[in-house]
C-alpha cells in the first residue's frame, strides 16, 4: 500500500497515493553466467531440451516501502529464498541485490534472483523467464498494482459495494488483465508460472460466508475481481492452498492491527502444475500471525514465503534480455536460443542494421555494446543462416541528458473539468511520473504535488515506449479533485524522483 513520503497540500487533504516500482536510473547490469551448450537435435524447432528434474524453489514477496533499509537487506539476506518478488525497491535494488548477496536483479521487473532473469521475446516487458538449470525455466510474473480508492476503506466508509467492486475492476483488475494476457499461453501449455505482487486489494477466498463477523473489517462476501481473475487463469494462491481456513489462519500483510483488522494484500500465486510444500508470513517479532519473525522490521507490510515444488521446462527459442532499458553506453546481456542461429541483427525504429555479431552454435550469451548508438528504440533479432528472423525482443535506449517537450490539451480550465498533460520525447523510464504543483510552490525538491501518475514507461510493450504519450487528469484518476482555481505547472519528473527535465503550464478558474 504504498505511500510518496511527501506531504500533500493542505488544500487537498492528506492520503495515501498509487505506488509502484520504478525502474533505476541506468544500474549496470550484472553479468550472465553462460548456459552450458545443449546438443542439437537432426531436427524439430530448437536444441535438444535438457533432462528436467523436479526441484524446489524458495519464492518471497516483500514490498520493502519506500527503498527499503538496511534492515530489509538484512531481512532478505537472512530468509535467503531463490527468487524475490520486490516491491517499491525504487533506485535502491542494486544495492540491496549487493547487500543481500543475489548475483541477478532486474530493475525494470523488480526481481531479485540466484538464477539468471531473463527477458524472454514476447513477453512485453511484463514476465521473466527465471533460468534455474541450464536451458530450464520458470516463467516470472512480479506486480504491483494501483493503491488509489482501497476497496476495504470505502467499505467502511459506507460505499455500496456494487461500487467498490465496479472501481476494482477499472482500477486494478484492468492491470491485472494486461500482466496476465503474455503468459496466458503459458498457463495453458502448463507450465509453472509464478505470480508474486501486492495487489492493493484482498482476495476473496479471505470474505466468504464463513468470514462474515469473525474477523474485523469483513462485513459482507466480497469476490473480490483481481483474485477471482487470477485463479481463474489457472494459477492458485500457495498461502491459502498451504492454510485453508482464513477463519484459523488469516494471513494478514497489510495493515495488521492488535484487534486482527487488517488485510492480505500480498500474494505469491502458482500454476496448477506446480505442489505448495509450504507458504508463511515474514514480518515484525511479535506480530499475530507471523512466521519468520524479525527484530526490526521497517516495512508497512509483511512479506509471504512459500516454498514449491516443480519442474522447470525448456527454454523456448528465444531473445532473451537481461534488460529492455539501457542508458547510452551500457552493456547489452543476450541470451538466445534456437537450432540453426546465426547471427544476432540489432536493428533502430527505422529498421536499419546498427550492428551484427555472428553467434556459435545454437545457444549461448553474447554482449552488445551501445557506445555510438543514438537514443531510440532497438530491436534484437535471432536469424538462421537464410537471414530468416527466428525470434526477437526490443530494448529502449535512453538518454544520459533528456529534454521532455509538454503541453496541455487547453491553457485554462474551468474548476473540475477534465486536464491532459501530453509530452514528446520522454527518456521512457518506467517510472517517470507527471508532478502537477501550484504555480507559487513550484519546486520538486521542496514543495508539495497535488496530482501526479505515472507515464508507464517501457512497460507499454510497444516501440517506441514512452517516447510521446499523455496523462488525464480528473475525478475518475485521481482521489483528491478537483483542482482549485489558481495556475499550475505540470512537470514530467524522472524514477519516482523529484528531477524534472520538462514542464508545461496552465491555469483553472470558477
């Protein structure tokens, strides 16, 4: 349930805002261990798939607030799970990969791992193929989704719930729908895919009949839309599947109250496929329901652990990335993999050939280098000997200096009414936002926001990402509207931080 550690206007009221994960400004990139080298078959699509054994994966979920401490670099030190979902880790998941001791970490996705992550061809920037074996996988799903208009709170505040359940579906349940469409395939070829996130929105397995009255805050049934989504595309929630009855075990990881209010907002769900050995609740020592108790414990939530069996399945032919996001300069990890590859081509929006590295054998990891290429979108291709494209992926090349061009749809506008802020050649990062402030208060660093939301960055899975795009601002996007009467400046500010490299101006009046 993340909250922007600033204050809001007075004028507006303080609350709690939409947070997400933000996609670092241009960590380096950690190194590829290289697979070993499957043997080619005589024919079929790829190299033979090596011998998958069932083995068992450690998966933690843990939204760490804000960056996180050096108490949370502890605590996933200490837990030690193979593959971390993390959440608001911001700028700082290099350093707590480092201090945590994980060779792999993706910023872009969140993920921390002892395992290669990779960014495989179709995924959109939206799932990780986790390699846990050389040339098996575990495909990866980490989410987070919108904290605005809590489901729970406007219950309480008297809000219908045919209402609360309509703003779930357009708030959050669109997300999910999005997150789910690439490994959908996935899930009905059966493999193991994985899902870890905070939801910002309970699960309805937690307010059935049985529920009503026994634990404070559920009032009513609820089907709650994003669990009944997710179970409905094939996966199933380990905590629950390993602890039944919320009645006995309530699981709370949001929240926690001593009168047992509070909610279970933070999940790591698996495909049918895979066996739930175990699952428990990480969190403070002496919290009710906790686990894996820990002396200082700095998070708003708890964090899940849930221990699965499973069998890992070949890696597709594939380019697969260990980041879709560089800064100019940096180092491009590939891993690709197909029977009869050749070459790797890397082509510009444009479609011209910048750059062309021959690959030995069927499988393998090279390195491209950016020096020299301009900011844009690139694209990376697998192609056989008959220069025929076997697989491909995209990456986004940024800026080390960005210069954002921003307008609104109109210079003033009347109390209430609807504003769009639009902007050209955005550095695309995931995280940028749009920061709206008054006019008179206008500095970042200092002064307080009265709107914002995110551009989406690279995450739109389309080439170029980001790099034009627009932003409405109104009562359906926003908890505190409308914006008063008086002048404003919207700025376009990078990674969750407060360096804006574009602006725009308007006014409201009555």
């Amino acid at each position: 349930m993340g909250v922007r550690r600033r204050l809001l206007s007075a004028l507006l009221g303080a609350g709690l805002l939409a947070a997400c994960t933000v996609q670092s400004a241009a960590p380096p990139t950690p190194p590829l261990t290289p697979p070993a080298t499957t043997p080619a078959t005589t024919g079929g699509a790829g190299p033979a798939a090596p011998l998958a054994e069932p083995l068992t994966l450690r998966v933690l979920v843990y939204n760490v607030e804000y960056g996180g401490t050096a108490s949370t670099d502890r605590v996933i030190r200490q837990v030690d799970a193979d593959v971390v979902g993390v959440l608001e880790s911001y700028n700082r998941l290099p350093r707590i990969a480092a201090r945590a001791g994980y060779r792999y970490y993706n910023v872009g996705l969140q993920l921390l791992s002892k395992y290669p992550i990779l960014e495989p061809s179709g995924a959109q920037g939206r799932y990780a193929l986790i390699e846990v074996r050389p040339g098996l996988v575990v495909p990866f799903v980490n989410a987070h989704l919108d904290s605005v208009r809590y489901g729970p709170r406007l219950l309480a505040k008297g809000e219908p719930a045919r209402a609360v359940l309509a703003s779930e579906r357009e708030v959050r349940l669109s997300s999910m729908r999005k997150l789910l469409a690439p490994v959908r395939p996935l899930l009905a070829a059966g493999q193991p895919v994985l899902l870890t996130g905070d939801f910002n929105e309970p699960s309805h397995l937690d307010y059935t009949a049985a529920m009503v009255g026994r634990r404070p805050g559920v009032s009513r049934v609820m089907r709650w839309p994003v669990s009944e989504a997710v179970l409905a595309a094939g996966l199933r929630d380990t905590f629950r599947t390993a602890h039944p009855d919320p009645r006995a075990v309530p699981g709370i990881t949001w929240g926690a109250k001593p009168d047992g209010s509070g909610d279970r907002i933070d999940f790591v769900y698996a495909a049918r496929a895979v066996d739930v050995v175990s699952s428990r609740v990480v969190g403070e020592r002496g919290g009710a329901g906790v686990d894996l108790p820990f002396p200082r414990w700095t998070s708003d939530h708890r964090a899940v652990l849930s221990e699965l069996r499973l069998t890992p399945v070949a890696l597709p032919t594939t380019v697969g990335l260990a980041s879709r996001m560089l800064t100019q300069g940096e180092t491009l990890q590939v891993r690709y993999h197909g029977l009869g590859a050749s070459a790797l081509t890397v082509t510009d929006d444009t479609g011209d050939d910048v750059r062309t590295l021959a690959v030995d054998g069927p499988d393998g990891t090279v390195s491209i280098r950016t020096q020299g290429l301009a900011p844009g979108g690139y694209r990376v291709r697998l192609q056989d000997d008959q220069q025929q494209t076997m697989a491909d992926n995209e990456f986004w090349l940024r800026s080390r200096v960005a210069s954002v061009a921003m307008r609104t749809d109109e210079r003033r506008y009347r109390v209430g009414q609807p504003v769009t802020v639009s902007w050209d050649h955005g550095p695309a990062n995931r995280w940028d936002w749009i920061g709206v402030y008054r006019q008179q208060a206008a500095d970042p660093k200092r002064d307080d926001y009265l709107v914002w939301g995110y551009t989406g960055g690279h995450d739109s899975g389309v080439l170029p990402p980001s790099v034009a795009g627009s932003m409405t601002f109104s009562a359906a996007t926003q908890r505190h509207w409308p914006l008063p009467a008086g002048r404003y400046v919207a700025y376009y500010l990078l990674t969750d931080q407060y360096r804006h490299v574009g602006s725009v101006r308007f006014a409201v009046h009555r």
